[in-house]
C-alpha cells in the first residue's frame, strides 16, 4: 500500500500514513498551496485552516482536511489537497526522505448551511445570496443582526467584518485582526467560511437540558455575523456555530452518546423544523442499519436528541495502552460521527457533521508473566505479555542499575520481540543460569532454586507514557552439591575437613552459636583454614567447644559438632561432627616427684556439673585451674585421701574426682584415676670414651647482644608479637623458644646455652625456679624433656650457629594443692 493512502468523506478527505512504514522516523508535515508553496502544519495552524492530525490504530497517523480548507484548490464540485512528509532517522532532520501527497474529491451538492465539527475546530460555511439593498434587508426581518451595522459602517470600504455577539457585547473584528486571533475566514463565489478553534476567546460554553440527562449536555456555540460592505450595499452572513464537547456517558459496558437536534443558536429566528436525514458511523465511514445491528450497535432518532449506544470492544473501535499512576492498562477508542440533515423555515437544509473521538476510563490490565526455562540448556526464559502494538520494551533494571537493550547483552541478558497475527506482542526474556545476577539459594535435598530478578521498563506510542513490569521467576533445578566432611584425631587434636559444595558459598562455620571466625580460632588456639575448595578445622583434644561423652578403660570419647549456618538468617543448613577415644594418658601425669596431675572433664550427660565444686576424696583439695569444661588437680600422693597399694615391683596410688549436689554425699560424677611407680627399676647405660684432645679456648672480653624469642609454631616461622603478651597455653601444651645471638654478627663464633629456668614473676631472681636448661642439657628430673631442634640456614638465618632452639611443655608453679600466681 506504501507510505501513505488516502480517502474521500464527503466534505473531508482523508490521507493516512503508515506507522510501519515511517517507524522510528521523525517527522515533518505541510501542505503545498496553489502556488507550490510548502506551508508547514502546526496545531494553530492547523485549527486556523481546516486540517486535523490525529492518532489511529497504533500509531498510524491520520491527517484529515476540510474542502474549504485555506490551501485546498476548489473546482466546480471538486477539491483538491496536497500535503508534502518529510522523513529523518534524527531529530534536526537532516538527510530527510521526502514523500508528497495529492488527492482529489468530489463532494456536492452543498447544503445552504453546512456545519462540520471536527475534534480541534468548529466549522460553517454558508451559501452566499444575491446582494440585496439595506433598505430591503431591514424591512425583511432585522433580528438582531441590525446591532451590527453601527461597526460594519464604520469599517473600511470593501473590508469583511466579524461581529461576534456575547450577552455582556458585541465586538467587531477586521479580517486581518481575526486571522491574527486565530480565527479562518474566506469567501468564494458562492460560500462564505468562517473556522474557530475551541480555544477561541469568543467561544461560550451553552448547557442544553435534556430528559433524563441530570447534568444537560455543554455545547461550544458562537454567535457572528460577518459583514462584506460595497458601496451602497451591506451584505449580513449569519455564521452561528455550536458543538457538542460531552454528552458521553458509561453503563453496563456500553458507551452512550446523546446529541441534542435542535440548539440554540443554530435555531436562531427559525419556527418549523422538518428532520431530513440522521446517519452516523465510525472512522466517517457511513453504516447502514444492517452493519449497526452486526456489530450491535444501536441509532435512535427521538424528538429532542440523537442517542448512538455502543458495546465497548465492539468492532469499529480498538483498544490502546495506557498507564494510571505507573499502572498498566488499556481505553478502548472510537471515532464516532454524525450527520443530521433538518430543513426551518429560515435556512431551509442543514446539514450538521459531528465528528467524536471517544475514549473510555483507564481499566488495569493485568500483565502475564510466563516461565518457559529450559533446564537442561540452563536458560531462563521468560515471556512477558502480551501487549498492544502501541508498547515498546526501552531497558532492563538489572540489580538496580538500568540497562539499554543493546548493552544488556554484555550482562547476559538477551531480548526480543515476538508478534502475534492480531498485531500484539510479547517480549522475551533470556538468560544462563550461571549469569552474576542470577541469584542461586539451596532449597532442600539436591535442589537449587534460581532466581531472575530484573524490572522491564516501557514506553507507550504515541502518547511517551512510561510504566514499568518487575519480573521475579523462579526455577528449582537438581544441581545441587552440598559440603561433605571427613574427620579424624591424632594422639592431641580433633580434626574436621570440610569440602566444599555448590551451595554453601554464604555459609558461616559455628561450633554450637559460637561463630568460628579466623580471629576466633586464633584465640583459642585453633587451627581454621580454608583455600576455597576446603575448610579445615582443628582443635585440640582438651578445649572448651570439645563434648567428652563417656569415659572407659580404652579411653574418653570426645566429640567436636560444627554446623554450617546461612549467612543471613543463621537458620541451620548442615552438621557435621568427629567422635574419637583418647588414651586417659591425656588426663592424668605421674610425676617421679610423687606429684600428680590430673584433670578432669565435664561429661556432656551431666549440663549443670560445676567444674569449680570438683573435689578429691578429701574435699578440701580443689582444682587449681577451672575451666568451663575441666577442672585440673595438682597434689602429693601421699595428701587428698590418696590411698597406696603394694606388689613384690610396683606401688599404686588411687584417688577419686567427685561430684555432689548440694545436700547430697552421693556423688553424681565420679572419675577414678591410679599411678603406679616401680619399686626397683635398673637402667644399663653403655658408655664408652673416645680419646680426642681437649678443646682449646681461649678466654676474651666482650659485650654480646642476644634474644629470646617465643613462636607459635614448630617451623619457627611467626614469633609472638609484643601485642600478643600474655599468651595463654594449656598444660602440657608445646612452648617453642629460639634464642639468638645478635651481635656480634662473626661466623667464628657459636652459641651455647649454659642454664635456662623459668620464674613465677617478671624478675630472673624471684623464687619459685625451676631449671629447663643445666648446663646446656635438659632437666633430667622433668616430667617431659626438653627437645632440642636443629637450625637450619634460609633467608632469616644466615648463621645457623648464632641460634639456638628448644621445646618445653606448659607448667605452672603449685604449692600442695594451690596453684601459684604472681
């Protein structure tokens, strides 16, 4: 059909252009007149000289112009109508396409007086009669027009007038001031035209009451006289206008429209009135009584009014988009018309067209969010709609920043646009289920739900109403991977190796609500590592998150629980746990001294055991050091009702931790411990001498600058720093001390250690001591020896000989059964 097609409606003709043609093209309409002269449309032009521009069907564009229209040519019955398009894919409207349109109509015969009412301007043109002598005018009927004259005398020769009559005046304009107001006139051999806008100062708004009609219906009306002065004679044109602005209303679905037949004053000095002819149709195309009833419309011609009663969605009309407070919906549209023909005894036929856009109330729509995901390929997709031709998808929100169409591509979003044979369409959404802003959330057993959650934003043509769709899908997919873990125990420490699934990336390790953080560990001398795939967890056999379940001659059974918590609701997601026995060694030392330590532990059975009211058989032997979870007992065999038994090679001690509720001698906790000592124990050393020569030193003077230095580890990599002063260690627990010769820096000289001891206080001198190091060896009266390691050169050491390094146990100073402290 190509860019444009045009129509002839009588008095009106009509070109359309296609909204698919000049899609996303900006455009530039005018009107060539007689001379060839383009002449381009604007709204007040447009109102000024008989031309309408609207809006149908989606976007096409309707330009419509009257055949008295101020560039039509007229020929007998024939006019004719040029209109030039410009075309631009920018908004200067450079390199512009340009396309022209003539079309020709006939139209004919004329009325005496013909009315049009088009949606921007009101228009009459009426036929010119035989000039006649003023004096001959007055004597036939004077009406009111003869308060004209006095402004009509006054004018300029061969000057037309227009007087406009208002209740408050009557004011006269000259041709060339009411063209500047806005106003159209002209006249032709036989026709004079006058055209006014709606928006005209003249204009006054007329209520015309109706039966049944509570509110009357408003009419726009104008009352003139245009004036054409010629020597002796005045010719008088009356140029009333009235049309309907309301008269719409809405019942049971249906759209009524009520058109008064006779107002004022349009029946101004007429007595009779004679109905001729009343049609009406749709796009100003006529309908016959049988096309009405099809599409069950209905036309009724009473006394006193012209009713049209229309099913909304009826055929004829269509519905378009539109948006209340960012809501989506939809109006359904009809362009009405109406043509009523009477005969008076003044004018003889008139003939009144009304042309009437109607537009229901907004009524929301709800939009259809289908998921069509393709769980295999791992691709979400999403259809969105469907929607009127009119909507265009603009950009994506994706995590709260907006997104153009084209860039989403680089998020991993992929759209487009699906249209359906009725002219709607849809738009679809597509996206992997591994892109970043997918969020992925474990559900239950192997599933996993994903998450798109993305906001489309519209627009809305021709009318740039903008509203928005949030799109919230969900699928669960069986892909789920969840952490797995192995434990086990070394002869000190419980360990708990984790590995990691697909699931648990915003999961937090806690040991029951203690969240077990880095720092955390560190405090309590744990070990946690994790390098991505794994989490590692140590921790030491004697802690205070460790549960010891039971005691047995093999062993105490102890337990470290570890639960896998969702880093937002902390709700429970995963447990895991490692149970191992340990040699009751762990518990209790039997020292050559005749000293004994033992600790003991709070069973996980008992939850309102007290360590601190643990006692010996002699109750008044307390623990000397109390933790949550154990309570640590240093005395004498021969002290606390430790009883002894002798064989022909060994002596047992035997004594009991115990437990009593207040009130109660029986105890509830009972730990029973022995020592035995042998009686007689022979040793065969080996000793043989070598015969090397003495060494020889020589003596010297000098100062030497040395350290003595604690580290965390056996590798002697990270020593403590002053901040981390005073570090807490458990009995028996490895202390690794390095000492260091620092000056000066000579390759000949070695370091020795002669004597190391160990005080109760800050001062070297304090008493108690007791020696780790005699005479550069271990105490041979420890309980655990001092262990020597070897040093090696690397980075740090480049002389190996200038350190020296060593391993102790953790003790602490008693006396009896009271622990000792500075």
């Amino acid at each position: 059909t190509g860019p444009m097609s045009s129509e002839c409606l009588g008095n009106l003709l009509r070109i359309t252009l296609s909204a698919e043609y000049f899609e996303n093209e900006y455009l530039s309409l005018s009107v060539i007149d007689q001379s060839g002269i383009a002449w381009e449309l604007d709204e007040a032009m447009a109102s000024q000289c008989g031309y309408t521009v609207t809006y149908s069907n989606w976007s096409n564009i309707e330009f419509r112009a009257s055949a008295l229209s101020c560039h039509s040519r007229l020929e007998k019955d024939v006019f004719t109508v040029t209109i030039q398009i410009k075309a631009s894919h920018t908004p200067d409207m450079k390199n512009t396409t340009t396309h022209l349109k003539s079309t020709s109509c006939h139209y004919g015969p004329w009325s005496p007086r013909e009315l049009v009412c088009e949606s921007n301007y009101m228009e009459v043109s009426v036929r010119r009669e035989v000039p006649q002598n003023i004096k001959n005018l007055i004597q036939g009927e004077l009406g009111d027009w003869t308060h004209g004259f006095p402004e009509a005398k006054a004018g300029e020769a061969s000057i037309w007038q227009i007087v406009f009559h208002q209740p408050e005046e009557k004011k006269a304009l000259l041709v060339s001031d009411a063209w500047s107001a806005g106003y159209g006139l002209n006249t032709m051999d036989t026709r004079v035209l006058l055209r006014i806008p709606y928006t005209a100062a003249q204009i006054q708004l007329v209520k015309v009451d109706l039966f049944l009609q509570a509110q009357g219906i408003t009419f726009s009306a104008v009352r003139s006289s245009i004036f054409y002065k010629q020597g002796w004679m005045i010719l008088v044109v009356d140029t009333a206008l009235a049309c309907p602005i309301d008269g719409v209303d809405y019942a049971n679905k249906t759209i009524i429209w009520t058109v008064p037949k006779y107002i004022q004053p349009l029946s101004s000095g007429a007595t009779s009135f004679k109905d001729v002819l009343v049609e009406a149709g749709v796009d100003l195309h006529k309908l016959s009584a049988k096309e009405m009833a099809s599409r069950k419309y209905m036309l009724s011609n009473d006394l006193n009014a012209i009713t049209m009663k229309i099913p909304i969605g009826a055929e004829g009309g269509y519905y378009k988009t539109s948006v209340s407070s960012g809501q989506h919906g939809a109006k359904y549209t009809i362009n009405l018309f109406l043509e009523h023909q009477w005969e008076d005894n003044k004018w003889g036929l008139t003939k009144h067209t009304i042309i009437k856009e109607i537009e229901t109330p907004f009524e929301h729509v709800e939009i259809v969010i289908t998921n069509s995901s393709n769980l295999s390929a791992r691709l979400m997709n999403v259809t969105v709609g469907t929607f009127l031709p009119d909507v265009e998808l603009v950009n994506l929100t994706i995590e709260g920043a907006p997104v153009a169409l084209p860039e989403a591509v680089q998020h991993g979003y992929l759209t487009y646009e699906i249209r359906y044979a009725n002219r709607s369409k849809a738009y679809v959404i597509q996206v992997s289920f591994d892109a970043p802003s997918i969020k992925k959330e474990y559900m239950r057993a192997d599933m996993r739900a994903y998450t798109l959650n993305v906001t489309l934003a519209f627009i809305t043509h021709p009318t740039s109403e903008t509203f928005a769709v949030p799109v919230v899908m969900v699928s669960a997919v069986k892909d789920a991977v969840l952490p797995s873990a192995r434990g086990f125990c070394d002869g000190r420490n419980l360990h708990l190796i984790i590995t990691h699934g697909n699931v648990d990336q915003n999961w937090l390790p806690f040991i029951s609500d203690w969240h077990l953080t880095p720092e955390a560990a560190q405090k309590y001398n744990y070990r946690l590592r994790d390098n991505g795939t794994h989490l590692a967890i140590s921790v030491p056999f004697l802690s205070s998150h460790v549960n010891y379940e039971d005691f047995h001659t093999s062993g105490i059974k102890a337990s470290l629980h570890l639960a896998l918590k969702d880093g937002i609701t902390l709700a429970n997601k995963r447990d895991f746990s490692v149970s191992c026995r340990f040699s009751p060694s762990e518990l209790i030392q039997c020292l050559p001294n005749g000293t004994v330590v033992i600790t003991a532990v709070k069973l996980a059975g008992v939850a309102d055991l007290d360590t601190s009211l643990l006692v010996l058989r002699d109750r008044r032997c307390k623990p000397s050091l109390v933790t949550e979870k154990t309570a640590t007992f240093r005395f004498n065999v021969n002290t606390c009702g430790t009883s002894r038994k002798f064989n022909s090679t060994t002596m047992m001690y035997e004594n009991n931790v115990l437990y009593f509720r207040a009130g109660n001698d029986t105890p509830v906790y009972q730990l029973k411990f022995v020592c035995w000592y042998a009686i007689k124990q022979t040793v065969d050393v080996q000793y043989e001498s070598k015969k090397n020569p003495p060494p020889s030193i020589k003596p010297g003077f000098g100062s030497l600058a040395l350290s003595l230095k604690l580290f965390k580890e056996k590798s002697y990599s990270e020593p403590y720093q002053e901040s981390e002063y005073p570090v807490v260690k458990y009995l028996r627990e490895a202390l690794y001390f390095e000492v260091e010769l620092l000056q000066p820096k000579d390759s000949r000289l070695e370091l020795n250690l002669d004597g190391c001891w160990a005080t109760n206080s800050l001062s070297q001198d304090s008493l108690p001591q007791w020696p780790i190091l005699i005479n550069g060896c271990e105490n041979s009266k420890d309980s655990y020896r001092t262990i020597f390691h070897e040093v090696n050169y690397s980075l740090r050491v480049k002389f190996p000989q200038h350190l020296k390094r060593f391993e102790v146990r953790m003790f602490t100073f008693v006396q009896g059964t009271t622990l000792l402290q500075e």
